[in-house]
C-alpha cells in the first residue's frame, strides 16, 4: 500500500502529508496554516477528495473541538431515541448533562484509540500516517450529524412535539408517514457519515478496500457503543 508524493527536485520519495522533502527540504506543496469551516463544510458535501487533502495538510485541526461538541448532542438524541426500543418500558430522560459529558468523553476516547491503532495498522501495510491526520479524518467525517441536530431534529421537534421521545404514544402511532419518512432521513446521514470516512481514509490510504473496512468498523463500532450506552445509561 502506498500513498507518497516524488520530490520534483531529487526524486525522493515522501509521506503524503509531508511539507517538505525528508531529503532536499524543498516544498512539496503550498502551505496551510488553518482548516477554513466554512469552505471545508462546502467541500465535505461538494467534493470530499479535496476537503480531506486540506484536512490533512492542515497544520492546525482547528474547530475539531466544536464540532464534538455538536456531534455529541446528536448522538445524545439517537441514543434517546435507541432507548425508546431497547427499554420496554417508557425510559427515563433525566440528568441529560451527565449523559451528554459521559457520551462526549467517550467520543473523544474513542476516536483516540481508533487514530492510535490505524496508525499502527497503517504502519504495518508500510503507509506512514499522522494521528492527528486520523483524529481529523474521523471527526470532520461526523459533519453529517451536525445537519441533522440543525435541520433534521428541529423538523421532529415541530411534527412531532413533546411526543417525540415517547412511546406513549409513539411518533409512529401519531403520524406513521412523517416519522417512516424522518426515520428514512436519520438513516441517509448515518450512510452519508460512513461515505466521508470512506473518502478520508481513501485520501489517507490511496486504497478502496482497505479504506471502505476501515470506514465500516469506525461507523459499526461506534453505533455499537451507542446501543450499549442506550441500555446502560437510561433506566
């Protein structure tokens, strides 16, 4: 496996993300100082390839931060709505700001853990790769869930009310079109995320196969932990 880039000046080769040549310390590629968001978020829906080389060549994965935290309220909310089906009786939503700092820790670890072992996956198959490269990949390939805390749930809220998490009645006992359709819409963003893990790892990994595993275990691994926190963490 091999995602390098030649030095037009000695012809040496180097690692993708490299600035500058190992061997004749001249520039491979201009400079980037800051991930620009908003031109990024354009990107990730336009043309992901070029939104994850900027990622990548960014020296500072500035707004990883914030997009956590927005990330994590949604995961917040499908973990609420995950509970409405792995309790049979109706769940109890209290201490949400405790839930929502034990989901937001344990995305961080997560995310972590999985940049650490590709790395050294990667390393394996000869591809040498940063973890903060990964960190970003999989951070910013999550965007799709700030559209759906945004958009999407501000559009279950107002069909839906404050039946929205119950199942007394259920969203799909009160309006049985709108919520198969909204169910539909959660499913598309969930597909959309795994796609821009696909493309970040593809941009990481110059390889197809090993890039769409990697984006299917990230994605499978995560909304396992989500199942297992929406049964642990509401009684």
């Amino acid at each position: 496996m091999k995602n390098s880039v030649s030095c037009k000046q000695c012809g040496s080769e180097n690692p993708f993300y490299k600035l500058t040549c190992d061997s004749c310390k001249t520039y491979l590629r201009e400079r980037v100082h800051n991930i620009d968001l908003w031109n990024i978020m354009g990107l990730l829906v336009e043309n992901p390839k070029e939104a994850f080389t900027k990622i990548i060549f960014s020296e500072h994965k500035n707004f990883i931060s914030f997009i956590i935290l927005l990330v994590t309220g949604k995961l917040l909310i499908d973990l609420m709505f995950l509970s409405l089906v792995t309790h049979k009786e109706e769940p109890s939503f209290g201490n949400l700001l405790y839930v929502y700092l034990i989901i937001i820790a344990s995305l961080i670890a997560f995310i972590i853990l999985f940049s650490v072992l590709l790395k050294i996956i990667n390393g394996i198959f000869g591809l040498k790769t940063r973890v903060k490269d990964e960190f970003a990949i999989l951070t910013y390939s999550m965007f799709p869930n700030i559209f759906g805390l945004i958009i999407l749930f501000t559009i279950e809220v107002t069909v839906f009310g404050g039946n929205i998490f119950s199942n007394n009645p259920s969203p799909f006992n009160l309006k049985e079109f709108f919520a198969y359709a909204l169910l539909a819409f959660e499913v598309l963003l969930i597909l959309w995320s795994l796609f821009l893990t696909g493309a970040g790892m593809l941009r990481q990994t110059n390889n197809l196969i090993y890039s769409v595993c990697l984006a299917l275990i990230f994605n499978l691994s995560l909304y396992y932990l989500l199942y297992i926190g929406s049964i642990v963490l509401f009684k």
